[in-house]
C-alpha cells in the first residue's frame, strides 16, 4: 500500500499553489482545498494520506477541524501550520492530538520531511490496521473460504448476508467445488454455530433406511427396530442439516421430507407424536434441480421450498486466478499434518496448475498438494507429471498464456516474500511502478498474502 496524498488546506491560493509545487517535486500527490469544511468530507478510516492545515481560516479554523477529523479517524496525522503567535496553540493541540505543527516562514524542505514522517506513519497505522483484520478473519469460527476473484467476493458476501437468517439455502456446485464448505461457513457464522451440524449425504444411504435415518423410529416400528432411534433431522434440532446430493433422495421420502420443512415438526416412524423442532436446511447439489423437477424426477414443490436462497460456487476453472492462492493454503495444511517442510512450486509449475481443466476441482487440487509435499521433493517428481494437457489449455491464446505465467510469477514472489512488495521487487528484478501496476492489472493486493 503506497501512502503519498497530502490534503493541502490554506485559503490563500497562491500559498496552496506554492506549497502544491514543493509537495509534487517530492513526488507527493497533493490534494488542495481552500476550506476545512470542503476538506472534512476528504477524510476517512482508509484515507491513504495526511493533512496539512493552516490554523487560521475563516470559517472552521485548523484547531476545529483537527477535532472534526479525530471523530473519523482519531490516527490520522494532522499537521498544523502557525503564525508565530499560535505556537503555543499548536504545541496543546499536539498533545491534543495533532501529528506535528510548523511554524511560518518554513522552507520548502522543512514542509517536505514532515509531510514524509508522517506520511510513513500513516502508512503504519494503516498496515497495521489490515493485519488486525485478517488476524480477526483467522480467528472468526468456521473454515474460510478462499479465493479474490469476484464471483468468490460475492459468494462470501451472500453468506455473510444470510447467514443468520435462518433461511432455508440451496448450494449449487460440481462435485468438489465445496458445497460442504459453505455449509458449514452458513452455520459457523450463525447464532446456530453452537448447537449441532448434521451432514447427511442422500445418494449414500440405502433407500430401505433413509428414512428411518432422517427421521427417526420408535421400538417396534419395523423389524429389527428393537430401539428408539433420534433420526438426522431431530439431532440437529436448533443447528443446521445439510442434505448433500439432495437429487438422490427417493420421491416417497421427498413428500416426507416436504412436510417437515413445512411445518418444521416430525413424528419418528412408529410414533403418533409431532415433535416441534426449529432447524435450518441446506441442500446441495450438483445437477440442475430445477431442469430435474420439469422432468418428473424430483418434486417441484420441494425444489420451491428449498430455493429460498440460492448459492452458486464457480468449479475452479472459471476462477484460476484463485488456484496459487489454494495451492498454497492446502500446501501449508498438508505440511503441518505430515510434519514436512514446505516446499515451493516454481513459477512453471503454477502456470502448470492454472493451465489445468480440474475436472475435480477443490478436492483434486487438494489431493495434488498433499500428494506435493509428500512426493514434491523425491525423485525427480514434479507437477507436470500429474497434469495431462487440458482442452481448455490449447483453447488459449498466446497473450492469455503470457499473462498466466506472469500472474503466477508475480503470486509465487508475494507468497514467499510474505507480501513484502520490496522483495517481490528484489526477486523478479521490476520497478515499485511496474509491480504496482502488474499486480493492479491481475487484482493483487500484497495483504491477501501476509
């Protein structure tokens, strides 16, 4: 993050051109305003600047609005500009909070050198800002879903949304996007999070038992039932039940199904008794639910009740500029299970990975980093001879490939460097400009990677 915006504030314009003119030379981009009350609106938490603000104005002085902009951010360096007989002013509002104060005539290099201190605290403040959010991220429950690309964005922004309404939620996604993930992320981050997440995979279980599991049985309800039994559905009363595979469920036990959801009640099989329960469904799968249930093969009125909320997670080669990203997490994952040291994948094999279809998507690509660690460093084994040459890697241009393989370069030296934009700019031998302007250019930001 590039801290260099001074806001320049003095209502007299040739001083706010003379001191624009000084600031620039710096290489500073400078922001001048002619009034604290057109300033005020200037100033945020993120502001990636400071301020330099005469005391004496017309209408809100500097002293005013230095306390106008602690309101909005009480670290954000202010420094103040003064008559000789307003220094003892400022040297209060210094402990009142102001940065620093400076004090008329200055020279050009005085106003350069404290713009630039406070500049680099700013800058401090506000990367130590970001680190408390991610550490706030890392310790928030439930897993984490990763990945920048949009559509990623927007999934994590649907579940923050819903996530405590208790709404009924359809996830929709091949076989190892992470359908499960997003489940439990929906239930982690509820108020439901400390009572129980049921997981009951529909196409594993036997039709001649499915629904004494989803709902229970009374002694002596069929054979063999010599024992109550709590089904899925009653244990996960007052948490969530995910129903993965929901297409395979039979349509007889679709219609029981459906009047549970609808009055949120059961009665175990053999029992008379309606047993109230409060649960939230999550159902996934990965067909086209709605194209099943036009064509006879699952329940429409069920598909309706289900798709209260709608979940859609991209299969990984719709977002492969996520892949280093994931590589990288489930390396470190698989390095602490087996107690390895991590090894680092070249910039080739990234673009190996990204040139991969992964017809498995998640899972497979998990699979590969563990099979990494365990095999990356023995025998010659590498990436490459895992990943046959995919349709989609002969689909792309040259340009595309070129942009791959730069992507992945640029990743692999944030991932190592551990975000540090001056070593990423030390490995790969690039200007700060040339960097800043790649990685904008490819969506990255060097927090993402700390």
């Amino acid at each position: 993050m590039e801290i260099n915006t001074v806001i320049f504030i003095d209502d007299e314009k040739h001083i706010r051109q003379a001191n624009r003119q000084t600031l620039e030379l710096a290489d500073l981009e400078v922001i001048c305003q002619e009034s604290a009350e057109d300033a005020l609106p200037l100033i945020s938490g993120e502001l990636q600047g400071i301020v330099v603000c005469d005391i004496r104005l017309p209408k809100m002085d500097g002293l005013q609005f230095l306390v106008e902009a602690q309101k909005i951010d009480k670290d954000l360096p202010v420094i103040l500009i003064t008559g000789h007989g307003d220094v003892s002013t400022a040297v209060q509002a210094m402990r009142d909070g102001a940065y620093d104060f400076i004090e008329k005539p200055y020279s050009a290099e005085r106003l350069v050198k404290t713009a630039q201190r406070a500049l680099e605290k700013r800058a401090l403040t506000l990367e130590n800002r970001n680190l408390r959010r991610e550490l706030e991220a890392q310790l928030t429950p439930g897993p984490r879903i990763i990945g920048n690309t949009p559509a990623m964005e927007k999934l994590r922004a649907t579940i923050s949304q819903v996530a405590d309404s208790g709404a009924d939620v359809l996830v929709l996604g091949e076989t190892g996007t992470g359908k499960e993930l997003v489940a439990r992320s929906l239930h982690e981050h509820s108020s439901r999070r400390r009572k129980n997440f049921v997981a009951v995979n529909c196409g594993a279980l036997p039709e001649t038992m499915i629904e004494s599991e989803l709902f229970g049985h009374e002694a002596g309800a069929f054979t063999d039932a010599k024992s109550q039994r709590i089904g899925k559905i009653e244990h996960a009363n007052g948490g969530t039940l995910l129903l993965d595979e929901i297409e395979s469920m039979p349509l007889r036990v679709q219609i029981h199904l459906l009047r549970v959801l609808q009055e949120r009640c059961l009665e175990r099989l053999g029992s008379n008794e309606l047993i109230p329960l409060d649960f939230r469904v999550v159902a996934a799968t990965k067909v086209d639910l709605k194209n099943h249930a036009e064509m006879g093969e699952f329940r429409e009125d069920l598909y309706y009740r289900l798709n209260v909320v709608t979940l859609e997670i991209p299969p990984l080669r719709d977002r492969r500029e996520d892949i280093p990203l994931l590589f990288h997490h489930f390396l470190l994952v698989a390095c602490h299970r087996y107690q390895q040291e991590v090894p680092q994948p070249s910039a080739a094999q990234l673009n190996s990975l990204m040139a991969y279809g992964w017809p498995g998507n998640v899972r497979e690509l998990r699979n590969v980093a563990e099979r990494y660690v365990l095999l990356g460093g023995q025998s010659g084994w590498s990436i490459d001879s895992l990943l046959p040459g995919s349709e989609n890697e002969q689909q792309r241009t040259l340009s595309e490939h070129v942009d791959c393989f730069e992507r992945s370069l640029i990743e692999q030296a944030l991932v190592v460097s551990n975000g540090s934009i001056k070593d990423v700019m030390d490995a790969l031998g690039v200007p700060r400009k040339t960097l800043s302007d790649k990685m904008r250019k490819y969506g990255l930001d060097k927090s993402d990677y700390k």
